[in-house]
C-alpha cells in the first residue's frame, strides 16, 4: 500500500488533470449550437430527441453507478425530475433562438444563469447576495439590451428581440434546473450520474409536451446526416460535458472552475463564426462581451484576491 504524502506535484498534476477535464467540457458544450444548426432538425424536434438519445447513454451508465454507490433516493428522483422539467423549457426555448439569433448569441445568452441561481439561493436559503452580484446585474442587462438588438438599427428587429426573449427564457430554466439539482446532490452525492438520467428523462417528456403547443414533432424525414448530428449534440452535449466538468470541479475551487467555464460563450462565437458564417453587429458583439464581463464579475473573477470559501453558490456549465 502506498502511504507517502501528496507532494506538491502531485497536486499540480491533479489540478492541471481537473482544469483539462473542465475546459474539455466547455468545449463540447461550446458546439452544440452549432451542431443544431448543422443538422436543420426544427427547434422542437431537436430539442426532444437530443434528451431522448442521451436518456438511451445515460441509463447503463445509471446502473452502474447505482451498483457503486446506491439508489437515488426518492425525495432525490423528484428533485430531479422537477429539476428536469426545468431543463426541458431551457432546451426548447434555447433551441428556437438559436434560428433566431444564431449559435454564438444565443449561447451568450443563456449565461443569465449566474443571475438566476444567486437569486433563487437568496430566496428560497437565505443564501447570501454578494456586492458584486449587485454590480453585475444591471451589467448584465445592458449586455442583453445590446444583444437584442434594441440599440442597433442595423440588428434584424423583431428576430433579435424574439431571439433574445428565447434565451432569456432558457438562461432562467436552466438557472432554475442548476438550483434543483444542486439540492438533489448536495444531499447524495457521488449519484450525480443517476441524478443526470432522471433529470434527463424528465426533460424529454417536458420537451414533448412543449412541442405539441408549437407545431409539433417532426420525427419523419431526417437524413441520416441530421441523425448523425442528432446523436454527436446528445452525447457530447449532453452526457461528456457534464460529465468531464463534474469530474473536473468538484477537484477545483468554484472561482476557478467559473473562470475556465467563462472560455465556452467566447468560443461559441467564435466557431459559429467560422463554420456558419454567423457575424454578429458591432452593438451585439459589444453586448456579447458586457455579458461576458458581467458573469466574470458575478463570479468574483474581476477585483477579487483569494479563493471562494464558499462553493454552494458556483455554477455549472452555461451549456
């Protein structure tokens, strides 16, 4: 049995491994828009298959995890089944701006998350509100005023601000999932796999149920070139990006772990930029980068010295 002491290299080596598998997993979430526009599957079909098909990898992985480590508790399931639900208005909202305002804005957007969970930790835990979440907000909402266009008569008017309204929607549902399942696995964890499948399960069957008030599913006449895609968004989307970064940050401290997460809107922008020709206006461009300076603030990126000690109010992945 090897009983020596951790060195100092061993917890660089340890760290750099976290800080890889996090940055990993910004970068596949940093893809999936991109990838559904690629496969030019309607928003409410992709939104319901890419949940459908990571609920098929997810299982066995849930029953080996269960073997490990346990059941999920009941009271955890229905955690994460609500949590779910969440989850599945943030897909299919999130879904329909992309074809609004395109992969990279719209995956800006759903970074309102930093504002939404702080606030339902504050209203429902009495979880404390920091100064510089107070800056942010305001910040954050210039940021999104610019994205949507309502300062730049060269943006497209209403399909910026339909766009903007989609992803303002699903930057609160997905706010809303990461406090729920924050509490389903705060309470056991080490499920973290199981919780994942539930949530996800439940998300394709609110993701269905939203489709028939908004035309439908279309589930006939996908190429085999969208299904390919279809299943690269759920798997990589979907199952390795969160898991690379739950492996990642529970090894890491929250700052840090937001710091490097901060990597996945800008990359967004930028690959859409390359494979879909997508350039956004100046105003939205600036709008892009104030958000972007708003959720680094709201983490306590900018102006502050010191780890978090505190890691219940960190987020997870924007996407």
């Amino acid at each position: 049995m090897d009983t020596r002491e951790p060195t100092d290299s061993d917890h660089a080596r340890s760290r750099l491994l976290a800080s890889s598998a996090v940055l990993s997993g910004a970068l596949c979430l940093s893809v999936s828009a991109i990838l559904v526009k690629l496969a030019g599957v309607d928003a409410a079909t992709t939104a319901m298959l890419r949940c459908a098909i990571a609920v098929l990898v997810l299982v066995p992985l849930m029953l080996g995890e269960r073997a490990r480590r346990g059941r999920l508790s009941g009271r955890g399931v229905g955690w994460a089944i609500a949590a779910g639900v969440a989850l599945g208005v943030d897909y299919a909202a999130w879904t329909a701006a992309i074809y609004q305002v395109g992969a990279g804005i719209s995956t800006v957007l759903i970074n309102v998350q930093v504002i939404v969970l702080p606030l339902l930790a504050f209203l429902f835990d009495r979880e404390r509100v920091t100064v510089r979440f107070l800056w942010a907000l305001p910040l954050m909402l210039l940021g999104i005023s610019l994205v949507g266009g309502l300062w730049d008569m060269a943006a497209p008017g209403g399909q910026a601000v339909t766009g903007t309204l989609l992803g303002l929607v699903a930057g609160v549902g997905y706010g809303i999932y990461l406090f729920l399942t924050r509490r389903a696995t705060k309470r056991e964890p080490g499920r973290m796999i199981q919780t994942l499948a539930w949530a996800t399960a439940s998300a394709t069957v609110t993701t269905t149920v939203i489709a028939l008030f908004s035309g439908g599913l279309q589930l006939t006449g996908i190429s085999a070139r969208s299904w390919v895609l279809l299943v690269v968004l759920a798997v990589l989307g979907q199952v390795i990006a969160w898991l690379l970064i739950h492996h990642g940050s529970i090894r890491l401290e929250p700052v840090t772990t937001a710091a490097l997460l901060l990597i996945q809107p800008v990359l967004a922008l930028g690959l859409s930029a390359l494979t879909l020709a997508e350039y956004p206006t100046l105003f939205q461009l600036l709008g892009a980068v104030i958000v972007v300076i708003a959720v680094a603030l709201s983490n306590g990126l900018l102006g502050r010295r010191g780890s978090v000690k505190d890691p219940r109010l960190s987020t997870g992945p924007a996407r």
